[in-house]
C-alpha cells in the first residue's frame, strides 16, 4: 500500500500568472528562484534571516491550501486584517493521492485572533459543541501564550493530520520547545506531516528532518550542524564572554 505522506508533496510557481514579478512577493528571492519544492514526509523546516520570505511562502501555501490567512483550521473565515498577499493565487500544489484527515495553521502572531475568533463563535446560541472543548477546554486567553500553542498541539492536533507552523517557538521557554519536540513526534508516528518556519536551534534538531535555508539566492537544503542557528548557537555555549566582547565591538562584523 502507498504510504499516503506526504500530503503535501511539493509546490511550484505558476509563472505565467504572476501579475509584476518586480513587486513584492515575487522579488523575494525564495519566491522568484522557485522552481519545485520538495516536502519531507514528516518535518520540513524553513529558515533564514528576517524578510527572506519564510512567513510569506508558509501563509501562501497555507491559503492555497484552504486554511484561513490568519490562522486556524479550513473552518475559520474571519478576517481581522486582510495582509495576505496574491502568491497563493500563483503557486501549484502537488498533493498525496490521499487527503489529510485533520489539518491547521498555526500563526504565532495572530494566534490572539484565532483565540478570540473561537470565544466569539461559542458564545453564539445554538451552534452545537464548544469548540474550545477540541482545545482542551480552557479559554486560550486564560493561559499564557505559550500555554496555548501546546494546548492546540496536545488536544487540537489529532493526527494524521497536515500541520503548517509559523515560528511556533515564539512564545516557548526551551524547556517548551523540547515539550514540542516530543509532542510533534507523536504525531509524525500518528501519520502527520509538518511545515514548520523557526529561529529555533532546539526545534531544527528534530531527528532526520529536511531543512531549507532561505537567502538571497532562493532555497537549499543544508544540514542542522550547517544552519547559521546551530553554529551561532554552539559558538555563544562555548564562549559567551568572548562573543558578547565580538558583539559589542564597534567594528563588529560578527552580525
């Protein structure tokens, strides 16, 4: 039997429906050098500097895909802003021969939204089971916004599931972020799929997992000990007063 991961098996750029390629979000480099991504079947990462296109890339996807822009499962179909941009309009999706049976997009910045879009539904009568009961049944906005973000991991995320993550490490200690670790390998062994856009060195040395850097020349996999994160990390571990005295030197070129 064919394994049905990955859901989503990798993504294209439709070139001839790109209405400006010299306006953002086409000019990003990851965007414009798009040729095929391939997903892993279990844990892809994206990372790179700020404004490389991670978060836009992540949310495109995620709204060809059917999700709300900020956030939630298919379900949600509010808008507190609309932010989103038209690259969804132009990518194409190569997907499992079988469906998902549970899916969500998780956006750390906007995860208020879905939290309040949730207590507004629930207080309308007549709309069947609380939907805060599938989230563990304590308001979000009763719990920390780390709190929150496991509390969708560990009673929302059900399994065999599509699940698309941007920078979920945002509000997590460390110790979190290993709690994270843990709970996505339960569901990878539940037949999940994750797309994941992070900073985070814990989260990027989830066992076996494709990474995709982001730069100005577009995307490349590249290994866990060759990610920027890692090594700047394992660099201050090692000698935290000798990188602060790099850091602080004016003619710094360490960042």
């Amino acid at each position: 039997m064919l394994s049905p991961k990955p859901y989503l098996r990798e993504i294209s750029l439709k070139r001839d429906k790109i209405p400006d390629p010299s306006k953002y979000p086409f000019s990003i480099p990851a965007v414009s050098q798009l040729q095929v991504l391939r997903f892993d079947p279990d844990v892809t990462f994206l990372v790179g500097e700020n404004g490389t296109g991670k978060s836009t890339l992540l949310e495109a996807v995620s709204v060809a895909l059917g999700f709300n822009a900020e956030g939630g499962t298919k379900n949600f179909s509010f808008c507190t802003r609309a932010s989103h941009s038209e690259l969804y309009t132009c990518l194409r999706l190569v997907r499992s021969h079988r469906r998902p049976q549970d899916g969500y997009f998780l956006r750390a910045e906007s995860f208020f939204n879905v939290a309040s879009e949730i207590e507004r539904l629930d207080r309308e009568p007549g709309s069947g089971p609380l939907i805060i009961n599938s989230y563990g049944g304590r308001s979000l906005h009763e719990q920390s916004h780390g709190e929150s973000f496991l509390a969708l991991m560990r009673h929302r995320f059900r399994g065999q599931g599509l699940y698309i993550l941007d920078e979920p490490e945002a509000a997590l200690s460390p110790k979190k972020q290993l709690l994270m670790l843990r709970r996505i390998r339960q569901l990878v062994h539940l037949n999940s799929q994750f797309i994941i856009a992070t900073h985070s060195p814990l989260l990027l040395a989830y066992p076996n997992a494709k990474i995709l850097v982001l730069d100005e020349r577009g995307y490349m996999p590249v290994a866990y000990e060759d990610t920027e994160h890692y090594q700047l990390t394992r660099r201050f571990l090692d000698d935290p007063s000798g990188m602060l005295k790099s850091v602080f030197a004016e003619d710094s070129d360490l960042l």
